[in-house]
C-alpha cells in the first residue's frame, strides 16, 4: 500500500493576473486584451505600465514570459521583472521570484534566495510562503534544518486555512519530529486537513483507518477518504483505491473498478500502479490477458526503480511472455531485482547461472545466490541449495546439508521440500 507524507516539492507558480492600478484604463486593457488571447497586445500595455512604474504590471509580464504567451518563454527575463515587482512589494512577485531560484529556472539555483524570499512572503502573512518555509526548514534546503521552525510555520499556516500546512503538521506530530508525538494531534490535522479539501490529508487519514494503528481499523472509512483523495487530485489515493477494489476491501471486489483506478495512478507515474495493472493482464482478471501489455507496464514501473516489476519483466524475457525469448535481458533484469532485495529474483538468477542461460554458466555464482534467497527466507532458493549439496553440484556431495535445506524450504512452505526431505529420510540418507 501507498503511504502518504508531506510533499517534497513546491507548490506551483502563482498564476493569476493582479490588477493593481497605475492607470486604470490601461491595466484594464491589458487585461480584457490577455483575456481574450490577444497575448501581444498584452505584452505590449504591460511592458510599457511596467516601465511607467507599475509594479503590478511587471508580475503580469513576468507570468506572460513564464508561460510564452506573446513572447518567446524566457525564465530570465521572468526572473528580472519578478525581482522589480518584489522590490515594488509586489509579494506575488516576490513569491515566484523565490520559486525560480528554487528550481533555478532563469537564475542560479540557490535555496538560501529561496529562503530569503519565501520569509518576505510569510512575512506578509501569505501562508503558502509559511508553508513552502517549513519545507525548507524541514528539508534543510537553504537554511539548517530545524524540524520545530518547519512545525511553527506549518502550523501558522494551518491555522491561515492552508490545509495542506495541516497534514503536514499531522505527519510531524506522527514522526516526533519537531513536536512532541501525539496520534490524536495528528489525526485531529488530517480531519482539518481534508474538510479543507486537500487531498493528502484524506489520504493521510485514510492510511490510519487503513492500518488500525492509532484509529480503530476500518477498510470502509478508508476507502472512502482514499476515494476523496483520488477525486482531488492525489494520485497515490487512486492507487490505494485500486488495491481496495482489487482485494475487496471496504468495497465490494470489483477488478474492473480497480483497472481504471490503477491506470488513473498510473497517469500520476504511480510505479507499484503500473505493476499492480501489470498483474492483472498477465492473470485476465477485469481485462482480457495480454502479457504484452503486461510487459511494457512492468518496463515503465521498472524503469522508476520498482524492483518487483524489473522481477516480472525478468520472468517475461525468461519465458518469451509477451516478449521475445531473451535469457541474457532476464539475467540483466533479475540482478537488478536481486541487488534491491527481490530474494526470489535472486533464486532465478541462480538457476539461470546453473544453466548457463544468459550468463556463463558458473555453479559457484548460483550457490551464491541461491544461499543469499535461502537465508533471506525464499523457499526455492533453499529447495535449489539442497539439489545441489545432494548431487554435489557447485558444492562437496553431502546429505546431511541437502536435508537441512530441503527441510527449511519446508518449513518455509514449498511441498516438493517435505516431499524430498520424507524420501531422503526413509532412505535412512
């Protein structure tokens, strides 16, 4: 399941048009002309208000070179007349200004700016300046990270109506991070949060039902505050929604609900979205079964680092499902499930290692590999262990070792090893 938590990045541009008067019948042309996308008559009432002193006008230029409307996109140009504009006490202005420098977008990148700016903004009493702050001082971007300057900025814009400050704050009071931990504190937020209509403090909220840590759990109240989610917005409430739908959880099974919430994650870039709807392809539930199409959404969730899709694909190339046929892409795709910890991609691994299949056959590398599976509690890789010490293959012959193998893979739920462990023991070996 998807977790929640703050957002890392910040919030977008402002992008409304002031209308802060130098002269009124001009400003006001310069808007009717914007609104109704004649761009270069804009730019042209803009920049001459702005050059007569207009700070207002110079913020509107500046979102016109932001956006390429009238002018060819240029961040620089942007960034000189938000800096006027700031100086004009144009805090809009002052507030884009500090975004450039964040992303360093017709400027430098440089947090410490960004910090600077986005003071000016809270200062003025703008909460979305207070909360991009907290990031800061939650991140340690620009200035030393200070969890309890992240958690006093949160909360004066919490309590200025910003909501997403609110699960923000909750998420702090969950980690003990600059407040002293309280569930009820938290949970309290995330209620704010969401009646505010921000999307992750549903989902955070939702994530507590869910888990029945410090609410009582509850699959219906959670895939509700999910569905909430999802409907602003916030892809990872799409995808948690998808999984309920999927397993029948506080909703009634439905796998072609779960289908078209999963491809909604997955226009968010949701990895484990892609792969979950990979799953359901490969297995024809709610979808008629395409296991290529099953391999291009492990391929894209791969791609995003989503170790259990590099594994499926694995098997994919392994196999010639929905791909060609191609032993030494599956070996290159298993090592990198293995290396993130995908224990049973490690045990394909070995085995194609035994076999010589895409990669030079070596026994030691598959004894290797099958021992990093077993020890990390795979079954296979200890069923795989105990055929090798039993033909003295990759290791000395030895009988005693294969049942203790063939035995832990039994203990760990593979029949074939209680089956082999029997046979050896009425065998008296």
């Amino acid at each position: 399941m998807q977790n929640g938590g703050k957002m890392k990045k910040a919030v977008l541009l402002y992008t409304i048009l002031l209308t802060i008067g130098f002269s009124k019948d001009l400003v006001e042309l310069g808007l009717e002309a914007y609104s109704k996308g004649d761009y270069n008559k804009a730019v042209e009432i803009f920049t001459k208000t702005c050059n007569d002193g207009n700070n207002g006008n110079c913020y509107n230029l500046g979102l016109l070179y932001i956006n390429g409307q009238g002018v060819k996109q240029d961040y620089n140009k942007a960034a000189k007349l938000y800096e006027k504009a700031c100086n004009g006490e144009i805090i809009q202005a002052c507030y884009n200004l500090g975004f450039l420098y964040y992303n360093g977008q017709g400027t430098t990148q440089d947090y410490y700016k960004t910090a600077q700016l986005w003071q000016k903004v809270c200062d003025a009493k703008y909460s979305i300046g207070c909360y991009n702050l907290g990031l800061l001082y939650e991140d340690g971007q620009g200035v030393e990270q200070d969890y309890n300057k992240a958690a006093r900025l949160y909360e004066e814009a919490c309590n200025n109506g910003h909501a997403l400050s609110c699960s923000n704050l909750g998420v702090l009071y969950i980690k003990n991070q600059g407040v002293e931990q309280n569930y009820n504190k938290a949970i309290e937020l995330y209620n704010k949060s969401c009646d505010g209509k921000n999307a992750i403090g549903c989902f955070n909220l939702g994530n507590l039902y869910e888990e029945g840590k410090y609410l009582k759990q509850d699959y219906y109240k959670a895939a509700n505050l999910y569905k909430q989610a999802c409907d602003g917005g916030y892809a990872n409430g799409c995808y948690n929604l998808g999984n309920f739908y999927e397993r029948g959880q506080g909703v009634e099974q439905d796998y072609t609900k779960a289908i078209k919430l999963y491809e909604k994650a997955c226009d968010g870039n949701i990895a484990q979205a892609y792969h979950n709807l990979g799953v359901l392809y490969v297995n024809g539930l709610g979808v008629e079964q395409d296991y290529y199409k099953a391999a291009q959404l492990w391929q894209k969730a791969c791609n995003d680092r989503y170790s259990m899709s590099c594994y499926n694909l694995g098997i994919s190339y392994n196999n010639g499902q929905g791909v060609k046929q191609d032993y030494y892409r599956a070996a290159d795709l298993y090592k990198q499930a293995c290396d993130d910890g995908v224990n049973d991609s490690c045990s394909n691994l070995g085995i194609l290692y035994e076999n010589g299949q895409g990669v030079e056959q070596d026994y030691s590398k598959s004894l290797e590999l099958y021992e990093k599976a077993c020890d990390n509690g795979y079954n296979r890789g200890c069923f795989n262990l105990g055929a090798f010490y039993l033909k003295g293959k990759g290791a000395k012959q030895d009988y005693h070792i294969a049942k203790e193998y063939f035995y832990k893979a039994c203990e760990l739920g593979l029949q074939p090893g209680c089956d082999v462990y029997k046979k050896l023991n009425e065998k008296g070996l």
